[in-house]
C-alpha cells in the first residue's frame, strides 16, 4: 500500500509523524506523505519540520517517507504562490484541497490549484469535466479518498477521469489511526467508487510514479 495523503500532530492528526510512520510499516506499507494541513501563515513552520523528520525515518525505517503539503481553503488568487512557496521550502508533494461537498471550498479552487500544477487534487468533489480534462493535461492526479464525506463524489471522480485520460490515485486523507486503509479496504473503496475488480494496482502504479517523481529514492 502506498498512501500519499495524510496528517499529523503538524496540522489536526492525532499521531507525532514518527508514530503515523511506525504504524503503517507495520501495516506493511511501501511509502506514504506526510501532508500536513497548511496555509500561508504555516508553511514556513511545517514544511521544513516534515522534512527533517522524514530524513530521519528514511535512514532508519523501510517505508519510504515523503515530505508534502496540503494547502487547504486558500482563495485561488493565493494558490500558484502557495504552491511555489511549498516547493521552494522543500514539500516534495503538494496536496490541494479540493472543492468537496462537504466543505465551504472555495469555488474556484480545482481549477486554481491545477493550472498551479500541483501534484494531487484531494476530493475534488464535483470536479467540471473541463477540469478534468485540464488535470490530464497537466498530469495533475484526481483523489479517490477514504474518508467519510469526502468519499462521497468518488463516483463522480471516477466517472470524469475515464472520460479525460485523468490520472487517478487513491488516499486516506488519514487524522486517526483508524483512518488508515488496509489492502482490503482500499479495494472495497475503489470497487464502491465504480472501478474495476483488480483496479487497485492501478492505483498503486500511479502512487509509485508519484513517489518517483520525488527524486528522493533510487
């Protein structure tokens, strides 16, 4: 499993980094993103800690760890900066928050955060096909999420990334331990999101160009 979208004591998760990290080696994880809630008034706080301790644990632990961000209810005129910032600061993934359902988003933002060319638009709740399109354009991927509430447009997501070419991958947005998804769950949620049986793999393979892309493992 490789999850590429979730939170730590640096923003509203439960766990220090270092547990988060010890739990899903133990689950048998190959790599996962600390991507702490952020906005201009953090980044330069968060950033520079999640880089440190991912070091650390990837010098002494077997799931690779990749330092991120989730920039999160910023208006979309702030996003390219914001963006720009996290990278300069070292956020080796940029997570956005995406326009859910469930939340007062924006509108706006999907749009804003893919022409900045983030890595992950997290739930992108009712994403317009235009920017579907655009994400596939930009190699920007679309998040099938776990988590209660934002789970809900998956079907949605699902439907406009096969009718765009959009890439898809699929995340916890974990705050608890109890959030964390284990092989067979994950399947449960891309199944239940219209995907075909065996799709996780699919998943995954994105997942695995987006660790990649880090440079930060051979």
């Amino acid at each position: 499993m490789i999850d590429l979208h979730t939170h730590t004591l640096f923003s509203d998760g439960e766990l220090v980094p270092s547990e988060l990290v010890r739990r899903v080696e133990a689950m048998g994880y190959e790599a996962i993103a600390l991507t702490d809630h952020a906005d201009s008034s953090t980044l330069d706080f968060i950033i520079p800690r999640i880089v440190k301790v991912a070091e650390d644990l990837n010098r002494n632990q077997s799931v690779k760890v990749i330092p991120g961000i989730e920039l999160t209810h910023l208006p979309p005129a702030m996003i390219f900066s914001a963006v720009k910032r996290a990278k300069e600061l070292g956020a080796a993934l940029v997570v956005m928050h995406g326009e859910s359902p469930v939340e007062p988003v924006a509108p706006g933002t999907n749009r804003a955060s893919i022409e900045a060319g983030v890595d992950i638009l997290a739930h992108p709740g009712l994403i317009t096909r235009d920017d579907a399109l655009l994400a596939s354009q930009k190699n920007v991927f679309l998040e099938i999420s776990g988590r209660g509430g934002h789970s809900f447009t998956n079907g949605h997501v699902v439907r406009m990334a096969e009718e765009t070419g959009a890439g898809l991958v699929l995340d916890s947005d974990a705050h608890s331990p109890s959030d964390l998804m284990s092989e067979s769950f994950a399947v449960k949620v891309a199944e239940g999101a219209g995907l075909s049986t065996g799709s996780l793999n699919d998943l995954l393979a994105n997942s695995r160009l987006l660790v990649k892309k880090t440079g930060l493992f051979s």
